[in-house]
C-alpha cells in the first residue's frame, strides 16, 4: 500500500468516528433509529481498524520519548 493511500485510508477511518458520534448525537436528540445503525457502525468500524487509525500517533510519541 503506497503512503498516500495509507493517509487517505486514515483519515477516513477518522471521518467516520465522527460522523458515528454526531450520528449517535442526531439519535439521542429524537432522530430515527436509522441515525443509530448507521452511527453505530460508523464506530464499530473505526473501532475494529484502530491501530490503522493510531499509528501516526503512536510513531509520534515514541519519537518525542527517545530524547
């Protein structure tokens, strides 16, 4: 996988943790329970491929600790 697509699979994994919270958030203020499915899955997507999403963060961290 070329670095570009990586970035671009990152950064939607993010886009759909947010769109799963502001799905969540459209249900809970007396949306349908399609807001609820759809949010849910959302989060259950970026949940499963979380360490796609964190490893720009966690590569960042170990740089700053080496000094």
């Amino acid at each position: 996988m070329t670095r570009e697509r990586y970035e671009a699979l990152q950064a939607t994994l993010w886009l759909n943790l947010i769109m799963g919270f502001y799905n969540m958030y459209l249900w809970n203020i007396g949306g349908t329970w399609f807001n609820f499915l759809i949010g849910s899955i959302n989060i259950w997507v970026w949940v499963s491929m979380r360490k796609i999403a964190l490893r720009k963060f966690k590569q960042n961290y170990k740089k700053r600790n080496r000094k």
